[in-house]
C-alpha cells in the first residue's frame, strides 16, 4: 500500500474518531503529496523514494518550528508542531540508533577504502544513500565527521 493510500484512509479514520489535531497533520502531508504530484516536470507517479524525503522534509520543518516556538516560549504552538511532528514520524521507517548508524559507516569506509578526512564529502554521498529514509542525516554528518577524525 503506498503512501497516499494510507493517509486517505487514516484521514478518514481521524475525520471519523474527531482527531482535529491528527487530521490537520494528515492533511499537511496530503497536501505535500499533491504538491509534490502536480509539480512540473511530474509524469503524477511519486516514487517511494520521493515519499521518504517529503516525509523527511516535512519532520525536519516541524523540528525547526518546534525550536523556534521553544525559543519564544510559546508552548501552545510549540506542543501543536511536536504533535504534528510525531504523526507524520509514523509513516517514516523506523529510524537506527547511533551504534547502527556507526556501523554502516565504518562498513562504508572499509568498502570504499576511504582513508582520510579529504574523503568526507564522498563518504557523506555513500551514507546518505545507504540511510536514506533510516537515519537523520545531520545525526549521520556527525558520525562521519567523528569516524574519519575531522
């Protein structure tokens, strides 16, 4: 079942529960998805490797807003953004810890006969790659930077 399948249907499971605040976050990453359907240059297929950096895009912008508002201290909009945050997560695969992250990174440094912290920008490419959708990537930028000494 794709992406958009499944919001359609927990849409009308929300609509029917009157979750106002779980449907307001489907209908964000609806809405992306229509975007993101209807763009130029778009044959109206998405790929399920378009669905898992929407969804990353669309984390990443509740994580800002939520620092944002933490910062301003406005803790209604700031409970409101780590709400949505969270449902959109769900659909996201289940992320790897730090321990796995380091180990795919030293697997790819090893594959890769990457030796020196010249090579960081090429190792960066090959995780990103490796972990797409897994991990987040300024979490991997930091495990790279850390096993190539940088």
């Amino acid at each position: 079942m794709n992406l958009e399948t499944k919001i359609n249907e927990d849409i009308k499971s929300a609509m029917l529960a009157k979750e106002r605040k779980r449907l307001d976050a489907l209908r964000a990453v609806k809405s992306a998805l229509l975007l993101l359907k209807t763009e130029k240059g778009s044959d109206g297929e998405i790929t399920e490797e378009a669905e898992l950096k929407l969804l990353q895009k669309l984390v990443k912008q509740r994580k800002d807003s939520a620092a944002l508002y933490k910062e301003q201290n406005r803790d209604d909009l700031y409970q409101e953004e780590v709400f949505q945050l969270e449902v959109i997560a769900q659909y996201l695969p289940e992320q790897l810890s730090d321990e796995e992250i380091t180990s795919v990174v030293k697997q790819l440094i090893a594959e890769h006969n990457i030796t020196n912290s010249k090579e960081m920008g090429k190792l960066m490419g090959l995780s990103s790659k490796a972990l797409a959708g897994k991990a987040d990537n300024k979490k991997v930028a930091e495990i790279v930077k850390k096993e190539l000494g940088a």
